[in-house]
C-alpha cells in the first residue's frame, strides 16, 4: 500500500469523525489531503523509501483566521489519534504540524514553494520557480476541501499560462543544445571525459523536463523525474532512451543518440508548430519559441532562465 492510500485510509477511519465531532462549525473550511515534497507524495513511494519520513497521516489546511481560532486544538486533536492503522504506524509530526503531516496555514504550506501564500503573483516570478517546487504544490490527493481554497491555488498552478510555457520549453530546448549537442562534443575531443558525462547528464535532465513542460506538467525532483516520466501521455516513450543514455559509458557514439532525441523534439517543435527551423539543432526552436512568449518581462529573460 503507497503513501496516498495509508494517507486516505486513515483520515476516512480517524480523520473525518474527529473533525465532525471536535470542530463541526469549522469542519468546512478545514481542508484535508495529502502533498509537498516527498516521494509519498507523488506516489512515486515503495518499501525502500520506508526508511525515512514515512508513517500513517494527513494534512490539515486552514486558512490563517481559523488557524488562529482553532490551531493548537486542532493540531491537539490530531496527535491524539490512535498510533497506527493497519499495522502501520501513525508520522509523528513536530510541534504545531509544521512537518509533513498535520495542521498547517494555507499560506505556511505554499510559501516555501512557491515565494508567496499561494500561486504566483506574476508571471516573472511564475517563470522564475523552478519545477520541482511547482510539482510539490499539485501533486498527491485532497480528500476534502469544502471552501475550495486549496484546490483553487492547485488549479491555478496547474494551468501553466502559455507565456510560462514557452519560457520553459525555450530554456530547456537550449540547454539541450549547449550540453548535448555542442558541449558533449567539444568535451569528448579534449579527452575530458569527466566534463563530457556532465554535459550529458544536463541533456537528459533537460529532456526529461520537456517532456514534462511539452506536456503543461512539471517535472519534480531529479530523482524522481525518470518515473514521472512513465506518467506521461505523448513522450513518456522516451522514457528508456533517456535512462540509457544517461547510464550507458561515456563514449563518442553517445552524440548519436543524443543527435537522435534532439531530432525527434524539434520534429515535435514543428509539427506542433511550436517551430518552423530547420534541422534538428535545437538552439534556433528555442528561441522561435521564445519570440512567442507575448508578456515582454518573461521575453526578455535569459533564454536559459525558466
């Protein structure tokens, strides 16, 4: 059983009657799920990640008035629950479920993730969040949200603007372009092997973010980008492409297949019409791509930045 459903399960068989019963004129506007960072989270858990951070729970989202009224009692009431559901033992959260599990204010949750109380306040700062944050604030399940706040700032974020869009598909496109296709090269002919397998890890890591961005998806931590992959519906077939490259020897006939992967996103660019460049060098999409962004303060970025 994976994070989301011990998490589910024990708020249907705990959760919902102690806030039913403790907190009945608050029980609307306290929101429930479970999301943020954490491999649980994504649903991306198995035995192994059993070894750290792990245990029965559930977030508690208020807004920062109830918080106010309700907080510490809440947060009494939720420690009190019973220690474990199905043999599983129940997280033990720090004081004031400022941790993974337990109450915590709308604002307090979103603000580490994304600079603000909730989804960005303008598009620069929309294009300036890194995915993996942006990834931490959608993803996993809510249970219950009455009010709608949560999943309103979800759904907001979730809906990454055109301008956005383009921004990261641009940045990626390039980088794929620095690394792979000219840096690999360059790095091999100099005898730095070392340099080379940099150059082609940024490739790959790249890549894998596209196909997350082509897809209005953001890609979460690094280490968990090849399995959110899998997830995908149009390039989740690149999938083992770009874990053999990335883990296959270093050697000069990685550029082919890097020279390959390039040519199937900028066919994808112009079939899409993201791009009418030619070729499979991606460096000229990037920045056809990047002429589309309509919002001048996201335009005149760094084309890397994103």
């Amino acid at each position: 059983m994976q994070g989301i459903e011990i998490s589910r399960r024990y708020y249907e068989k705990y959760g919902r009657e102690m806030i039913h019963n403790l907190f009945p004129e608050y029980e609307s506007r306290i929101s429930v799920g479970i999301a943020g960072e954490g491999s649980d989270c994504f649903g991306f858990d198995d035995e192994i990640s059993r070894d750290h951070d792990f245990g029965a729970g559930f977030r508690l989202w208020v807004d920062d008035e109830i918080y106010n009224r309700i907080g510490f009692a809440l947060t009494r009431a939720y420690t009190a629950l019973p220690d474990e559901i199905d043999g599983i033992k129940k997280y033990k959260i720090r004081p004031y479920g400022t941790d993974r599990f337990g109450v915590i204010t709308i604002s307090d949750f979103f603000l580490p993730l994304t600079g603000t109380s909730g989804a960005p306040e303008s598009p620069i700062q929309w294009a300036s969040l890194p995915d993996y944050a942006l990834a931490a604030t959608v993803n996993g399940e809510i249970f219950r949200d009455d009010s709608g706040l949560i999943t309103g700032i979800r759904d907001t974020i979730l809906n990454m603007p055109d301008d956005v869009k383009f921004k990261k598909i641009s940045a990626r496109a390039i980088a794929m372009a620095q690394s792979g296709q000219y840096n690999f090269k360059r790095c091999m002919n100099h005898g730095e092997r070392g340099a080379a397998a940099l150059a082609k890890a940024e490739f790959v890591r790249n890549a894998a973010a596209l196909c997350h961005n082509l897809e209005g998806r953001y890609c979460p931590f690094y280490k968990w980008a090849f399995r959110s992959m899998l997830t995908l519906e149009k390039f989740a077939f690149l999938h083992d492409d770009l874990v053999s490259l990335v883990a296959r020897e270093t050697d000069e006939k990685c550029f082919d297949e890097i020279e390959r992967i390039s040519g199937i996103f900028a066919d994808y660019f112009r079939e899409s019409g993201l791009s009418a460049a030619p070729g499979a060098f991606l460096e000229p999409h990037a920045y056809e791509i990047r002429n589309k962004i309509s919002d001048a303060s996201i335009r005149n970025m760094h084309i890397m930045e994103g």
